[in-house]
C-alpha cells in the first residue's frame, strides 16, 4: 500500500466449480470453498486469505462449510438467498456449529446468502456496525440469526429466518441499536424476534406468521 497505509482491498471469487489451487481473484478462477479464503470446518488452523475490505463473490450453489470470520469490513456477496447455500448439513451438530461465526469486527456485510442446517445460523459476538441483506436463515437447531456480546448497530434488511428450532432472531442483553426492517420470520420453535435486553431498537415492516 502507498505511504504505509491500509492494504488494498481484493475482490476473491467462489464456485462450487472452482479448485483449491486457483488464486481465487477473478471470475474465471475461483476457490472451491469459503474455507479456502477464512477459516472454518474444512481449515482449522488454516490461512486466512481475506484482508480487510475484502469482498467475497460467491457463485449460486451448495457450500457444506461452516466459516469463522475475524476481519473488519469483509464482505460476502452471493446471487440471491435461494441458490448461493450455506449449508452445514446437520442441524442437530453440537452446539458451536455455526453457519458463519463472526468475532470482535467492524462493517461485516453479508448479503445474498441462505444459512441453514447449523446449530446457529449466523452468530456474532461483538460485531460492530454489521449488515444483513437479503439473508435467509432456516432449519437450524438453535436460532437463525445470534447478536451477542456487544454486537451494537445492525442493519438488517429484508431478510428471513424460519423453521429453526428456537428462535428466528434473538438480540442479547449487551446489544443496542438494532434496526431491523423488511423481514419474515415464521415457523420458528419459539419466537420470531426475541430481545433478551439492550436499547435504541428499531424494527418495522416485518411479517411474522
């Protein structure tokens, strides 16, 4: 970078027909997996490729991956929520199978994406400023979507959690200034959005069923 600032940003690419080998930075060389880029199921302990301000273009298809996130300002883009899947495949996994895990980050954007099949869909802790758009979480074996320890001022747009075991959003104590808009949540085992605490909230436009 010039003058010793940020790094660049990258853009890196994932298909279900891509290859481990490939550098993953353009369209026509994707990685195979989302592993290949973060850690997760399939790279524990493993490099982690994406830089801060990243984004990650995910090609429609089936991911049977879970992934860890600890960067600030990622992005992961998918084509829509009903053919880029997340799909961990075993909603009744010990508790800590989480579709996507992110940990104390700034701006993390996910979008396009449908999370299912985990013990949480998304569970942050401490994720500042984040963003849902687009996102579908469904048959998990705890809740769809998990804001915990901190995790302040999410932007949550048009998005869906159903048929999950327990709950489709839950907002812990320590969490303040969600907005939540645009969203369905139905056929969950408990509620469909459920605050346990925190302050400055705004939901609006929702359907619940």
């Amino acid at each position: 970078a010039p003058d010793g600032g940020p790094p660049e940003a990258n853009a890196w690419y994932v298909a279900t027909t891509g290859d481990t080998a490939n550098d993953g930075l353009t369209a026509s060389a994707p990685k195979r997996y989302l592993n290949n880029l973060f850690a997760g199921s399939l790279n524990a302990g493993g490099t982690v490729l994406v830089g801060e301000g990243d984004t990650v273009y995910v090609a429609a298809g089936t991911y049977s991956e879970t992934i860890a996130i600890d960067t600030d300002y990622v992005t992961i883009a998918g084509v829509d929520s009903g053919t880029t899947i997340l799909d961990y495949g075993d909603s009744g996994a010990v508790l800590g199978a989480v579709g996507i895990l992110a940990e104390t980050v700034t701006g993390l954007a996910l979008q396009d994406l449908q999370v299912r099949n985990s013990d949480d869909g998304i569970y942050w802790l401490n994720v500042d400023n984040g963003r849902l758009l687009r996102v579908w979480t469904r048959w998990c074996g705890s809740d769809g979507i998990s804001l915990n320890y901190g995790s302040d001022s999410a932007t949550i747009t048009d998005c869906a959690s159903s048929d999950n075991s327990a709950r489709g959003l839950v907002n812990a104590s320590a969490c303040d200034y969600q907005a939540i808009t645009g969203g369905w949540f139905a056929l969950n085992g408990s509620h469909g959005i459920y605050f346990t605490g925190g302050s400055g909230h705004y939901l609006g436009g929702n359907t619940f069923s």
